[in-house]
C-alpha cells in the first residue's frame, strides 16, 4: 500500500520523458490560469446586467451587487458542478468512514520523532484542521497515547509514525485498512522538502486526505502507472490542482499541495457538514 499510494519523488524526469499530459505536440498548453481567466471572462461576458439596480441577476432572479459577487458565484458554481476529486471503491462502495466514526479519528504521534515531535504535532493540527474546518469529519490527537505510538495501539484510529525510508516523503491508508496497516508514516525528507512546490504542511493534508478515502486525482491521465481500478470520480472530470495530483503530473509542474474549492465541494458530497 506504502508503495503505490506515498507521496514519491526523484519522479519529475521520469515524468517530463513519458507524460503527454493532455498536451498535442504542436499546442502550447494553457496553464490553469489561463484557462480559468478564459473561462471566468466568457462567463462574466454572457452575465445578465440590469443597470436599474445596478447589478448582475444569476439563477433567474437573484441580483448580485458586483463583480467580486459574481466572481464568487461563479467559482461555488464551478466547484459544485465540475470538478473534483475520486474516492476509493470497493466493488461497488465507496470507501469513506461511516457517518459515527468520521467525527472521532483519533490518532497519537510517536515519542520517537524526537525534536521534530513538536513540529509534527502542531503542523497534524493545522493539516488536520484544512480538512475538518469544511467538511463533516473530525480529527483528535491523542497524546496520552504517544509513548505507545504504534500499528498494535488499538486505542487510537491510526499512528503518526517516524520512517527511515529516504524513497518517499509519507504515506497513508484508506478507511477500510486494518489498524495494523492505519499508519502515517513520515520521513525526514518530508520535514524541509520544497519539491514540486510541497511543504510539510501540504504533504500531510495530502496524507489525511488518502484517510478520507481520496485516491491520487492524476489517475484518470495516465502520467503514473497507478491505474484507475477501484476508484470513483466524484465529478465530470477531474482537478488538476488538487491537493490529491501530484505537482509533477500538472503541466506546470508545480503548485505542492492545497485543497482547492472543487476538493472540499466533492469531498462535502461524501462528509457533509
Ligand atoms: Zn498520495
């Protein structure tokens, strides 16, 4: 599981010698950017303006004072509707926590990171937070249960582990592993790395987002050899910039790792708050 679903790196030039990614040898790709400036200028063209109360009317009726209220309709229009993340399946069931265990995740935080325990504890909180804040899940960081942080503590969901391994910056689990196989395991590397845009912080809500269920959105294009089996689309197609593609999947490379607004609208289709 660590193998296939870790966050990997050394990848970026395997990646730019095989990967297409969606671009025609003779087109210069659009970057994200571009293609939602594009997007947002063709809508904000084609927008009902009355000028006798001067503002924008969406949905038949409702007026919107200006163009930063119409920016913002359009981008929770285009989240709800479009893009976004894919969930684990299991034959034909969606792999996500059920509807009592999702608001009590608890997890401990080895004693055996030493000086970075304090590190790895308050950025869990923060990354944990990114998720919990928008969606109907909760994490809880249980410290009484550090000293045996371990894949054998039953009192806790998962650990959050220290690993040697120099070939991968983390890795997670999906909701339906065993407890023996419910680790985030965290590498050194993980602590200080700014490749492919990542930081620490980014890394884990990665992370935390395979224990929601999430699997890598970059699936549906071929860039890596992990396949789409077992795996559910959770809209019309997918985001490239989701806090679950790898930065050395997307055409610029880059970005690390955030929730984007389609991630948490997706995401809220499994978890609502
Ligand atoms: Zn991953």
């Amino acid at each position: 599981m660590r193998s296939k679903y870790a966050v990997r790196f050394g990848f970026g030039v395997m990646v730019s010698m095989l990967c297409a990614c969606g671009a025609g040898p003779d087109a210069e790709p659009m970057s994200y950017e571009q293609e939602e400036q594009q997007a947002w200028e063709e809508f904000r063209a084609s927008a009902i303006f009355e000028p006798e109360i001067n503002a924008y009317i969406v949905d038949g009726d409702i007026p919107l004072s200006d163009e930063q209220e119409l920016r913002e309709y359009w981008e929770d229009t285009r989240a709800r509707l479009t893009q976004g993340l894919t969930v684990m399946r299991s034959g034909s069931t969606d792999v996500i926590w059920n509807t009592t265990q999702r608001y009590n995740l608890t997890y401990c935080v080895s004693n055996s990171f030493g000086t970075n325990k304090t590190l790895v504890v308050n950025t869990m909180a923060i990354a944990t937070a990114s998720w919990s804040d928008k969606i109907g899940v909760a994490f809880k960081y249980v410290p009484a249960q550090d000293a045996t942080c371990t894949s054998s503590n039953a009192n806790v969901v998962f650990d959050v582990s220290p690993s040697s391994s120099t070939s991968y910056f983390a890795s997670a689990f999906f909701p339906n592993d065993a407890r023996s196989a419910r680790r985030l395991l965290i590498t050194s590397s993980a602590f200080t790395t700014t490749a492919g845009g990542r930081d620490f912080q980014g890394i884990l809500r990665h992370e935390l987002g395979h224990t929601l269920g999430f699997r890598h959105e970059h699936i549906w294009t071929g860039c890596t050899t992990e396949t789409s089996a077992d795996a559910r689309l959770l809209t019309s197609t997918y985001d490239s910039n989701s806090v679950m593609f790898y930065p050395q999947c997307r055409a610029s490379g880059t970005g690390g790792y955030r929730q984007t607004a389609n991630d948490f609208a997706a995401a809220l289709t499994l978890y609502p708050k």
